[in-house]
C-alpha cells in the first residue's frame, strides 16, 4: 500500500510503505507451518505403512476340503499385505477352533478366511474308492479328478432300467461320468507285504448332491474309475 503527504506546495505526494518481515505470531507463518508439519507426518505414517509386516497363518502343507484346521497345518509367517490384511486369517490371535477348509489351500499359501468354514457348512462328503495296481500319474492329495463309472458288462441294461413286455429294450450302458473336478482328500497306500500291486484308496470329496449316485457306484458291478484332470487345482 501507499501513503500520501504533502509536500511545500502542498500537493499530495504518494509515498511508499514499507514492508514488515512477519514476525513468529503472524497467523500466516503459524499455518504455514503447520501444513509442512502435517505433510511431513503423513508421508512418514505413508513409508512406514507400506514397509510394516503383519503376522498371518500359511499352510505347511496341502489342505484340502474337509480337514480340520489345527496347530499343525499352518505356521506363522511375517509378510506386507497392506489393505489386504483382513482377508487372511490373522496370527495376532490365537487359531479359531472348529474351523475346516471348504477349497485346496496349496503348501505355503496364506490361509485366506473365505476358505474357511465351520464344520456344518461343509457341502462335501468324503467317498473310498479303491484303485488297483498303478497309481494315475499325479493322483496326490489335493489333486483335481473326474470319477467314471464302469460297469462290468458293458452291454448289461443299467440297475433299476427294465423293460416292458413289448417294448423296445434298454440301450446299453458303457462307461459313463459320476462326478467331475472333485478334490482328493487322502491317498492310503498299502503297506508292509501288501505294497507291492496291492490297492490304493483314494478318498475323494464328492459334493453332498452327487453322494446317493457315487455311493450307489461303488457298491454296483463294475469299477469306479478315478481319472486325474491334468494341469487343474482342485478348488
């Protein structure tokens, strides 16, 4: 701003004001500062956030859908996950009881909670089925598999499939689809005098819709065949 005096003729003459250094109570320099004080901070929370490690449980081995979670089959790993840090299943607290796996968890993967469930939500139901001789290549726990039925006279009329007296007979049956992409809980192999060309049973997780057909299956004439589906994860 200007100021005005006036001079010996008495014209008014602008003069100009000097300007103050703010001092340390001007209101601005106060605000100022506070802003780079309060940016500072932030970014320091922001670094030391992104850099901060949580304790979570991964899976020390396969788990597969039915098994029970314990002490055991999980061990406490230190890792940055950042905002995805509630949907894995936290080690700050001690592991929940009664927890089983509804999906393969593979070794060393975080255990996520959608993955969990308690044990009456469980939709799967696990069903021997007896495998001679060779094992299929990659037939392991957690393995993805297919179960085929096949009947032991390819050209016998299916149980319950009867015809009319006069009616055109019953199509043969050959081998045909139980279940598909199911989880291999167990592989019990034979042991002792028995391990060699002895029979394998393989435990297989069959959805609680398809349990009456699966089990009705393996009761009948005819092989239940387990046929692993190559390059799938069983989920």
């Amino acid at each position: 701003m200007e100021r005005t005096e006036h001079g010996p003729d008495g014209l008014p003459r602008p003069v100009a004001t000097r300007l103050r250094r703010p001092g340390w109570r001007d209101p601005r320099l106060l605000v100022g500062l506070v802003l780079v004080a309060a940016s500072v901070a932030l970014g320091a929370w922001a670094v030391g956030a992104a850099g901060r490690t949580v304790p979570v449980y991964a899976a020390v081995g396969s788990l597969v859908p039915g098994e029970v979670l314990d002490a055991d089959s999980v061990e406490v790993r230190e890792v940055r996950l950042g905002a995805a840090g509630p949907a894995y299943l936290s080690a700050d607290e001690p592991l929940p009881d009664g927890l089983v796996v509804q999906r393969t968890v593979a070794a060393g993967e975080l255990v996520p909670r959608s993955a969990l469930s308690a044990v009456d939500e469980l939709a799967v139901r696990p069903v021997a089925v007896a495998v001679p001789g060779v094992l299929p290549e990659g037939l392991v726990a957690g393995s993805a598999v297919d179960l085929w039925f096949v009947p032991e006279d390819a050209t016998a009329v299916p149980a319950g499939a009867g015809s009319s007296e006069g009616a055109a007979p019953t199509p043969p049956r050959g081998p045909y689809e139980l279940a598909a992409g199911l989880t291999v809980a167990e592989v019990a192999k034979p042991e002792g005098a028995f391990a060699v060309g002895g029979t394998t049973t393989v435990h297989v997780l069959v959805p609680v819709d398809r349990l009456t057909e699966v089990l009705a299956a393996t009761a009948a004439e005819g092989d239940v065949q387990v046929v692993v589906v190559p390059g799938l994860a069983a989920s």
